[in-house]
C-alpha cells in the first residue's frame, strides 16, 4: 500500500536507457516488481503525480501512475486475454455495424464513419466489412491474421492504453486513429455517440448523455496522454 505522502521524489537513470523511481529512498514497486520505465518523460510525469500526493488524493487522482502500474499488475501477467479483448472489440466495432430502419441516421453513418474505414484500409492494409443491422459480421480472414500481428507489435505499456481506449468506444478503428493523430478525443467521442446524439436531436424527450461523454472524454484524454508518453 502506497503511503499518503513522499518527502522524496526522484527519477534515476538505469540500465539500457531505461528510468526508475524513488521515493524516500525506496524504489517504485509493482505488486511483483520493481517499475522500470522506457523513457524519462513518462517517470517524470509518474514522479510529479506522486510528489503531489496528498491525503486528499485519490489513486485515481494519479492517472499515469494509475496506468503503468495496471501495466505491470494486470496486463503483463494477462497478456494473451488483452489481446483477446483487443482483437474482438475489432471484429465487433461500433464502425462497422449500421442502424436498422433509419435512413437518415444512415446518411450521417456513412459521412462520418466511411472516411475511417477507408483511412484504416489505406494506413494499416486492413479491409473491414460493413453491415446494417447487429447481426455478427465475419471479417476477412486475412484482416483477423493482420489485426493479431498488429496488436502483438505493441509493448506491454502501449497495449495497456490501446486497450482502455478501445474498451471506452468499442472501437479498435477509432482507437488507432486516435494514437495515430488522425483524429482528436473530441473527435472520437462525437464518432462513438453518434447514434445518441441523433437520438436527442431527433426525439421530443431530451436525452441527457452529456455526462457520460464527459467522463468518457476524460478517461479517452488520460489514455491517450498515457499511450504518446510511452511511445516516445
């Protein structure tokens, strides 16, 4: 258990390029291990969260810290299931399937969502089938093998963000525009909530969903941040 508060907060430079943390002389620990960091940008941002820590902070207060250890705790041990849940978010994505019976909703559909299966198509070599209707849709055969390939090239920390951000828009084609600076959060959360936003702007009852894109937004924002830190 971390303790409310660390009179020392330094980042140390360790082997092969690779970071380390201490606080109060005692080196950042996983559950299992000590935390090692691929660059000095990500532990300088783990090191300022945790200097800042005090007795009103929650761990959630600690977004990057928060993440690389999800990392070393629940990824790396769980590797092959992440890339399980990767994999089916983009045999399932929210892109590919249309609404049912409604025309107009369709339109915007395919002006907002086609350009994305194009650009995956063009950027990654991966070919998605569309349907109306939410009925399961077999991918080609050679975009499940490319998909796999694909999520196994990122490191453990890349796929902790990569997962978060596909889990929150039930899109991995969303998800690798965003980390390839296609789009932006704001982008993204208006392409996974466009069919409630049609709803409000259809329907005579309002339909409050702004909360839920908010939080979303955030948690999108953080995951983000998380993923360019860890790639550098």
């Amino acid at each position: 258990m971390m303790p409310l508060t660390y009179h020392e907060v330094t980042v140390v430079k360790a082997k092969k390029g690779n970071y380390t943390i201490n606080l109060d002389g005692q080196e950042l620990q996983s559950t299992n291990s000590v935390v090692i960091f691929p660059n000095e940008s990500l532990a300088c941002e783990v090191a300022k969260e945790l200097g800042q820590l005090k007795d009103n902070l929650s761990f959630s207060d600690l977004p990057m810290t928060r993440r690389t250890l999800a990392a070393y705790d629940r990824v790396t041990p769980n590797r092959n299931k992440i890339d399980d849940i990767v994999l089916n978010i983009a045999l399932t994505d929210v892109i590919c399937y249309r609404a049912v019976n409604q025309p107009d909703l369709n339109v915007i559909e395919k002006e907002k969502w086609d350009p994305l299966i194009k650009w995956i198509d063009q950027e990654f070599a991966l070919k998605f089938s569309v349907a109306i209707g939410v009925m399961p849709i077999v991918q080609p055969t050679n975009t499940v093998s490319k998909l796999k390939n694909l999520i196994q090239k990122y490191n453990d920390l890349e796929i902790t963000a990569i997962s978060e951000l596909a889990v929150n828009t039930c899109s991995l084609i969303v998800t690798l525009a965003m980390i390839k600076r296609k789009i932006s959060v704001s982008e993204a959360s208006s392409l996974v909530f466009l069919e409630e936003s049609h709803q409000i702007h259809r329907s005579t009852e309002e339909i409050n969903i702004n909360k839920q894109q908010d939080a979303v937004q955030q948690e999108l924002t953080e995951a983000l941040e998380f993923f360019f830190l860890v790639s550098k």
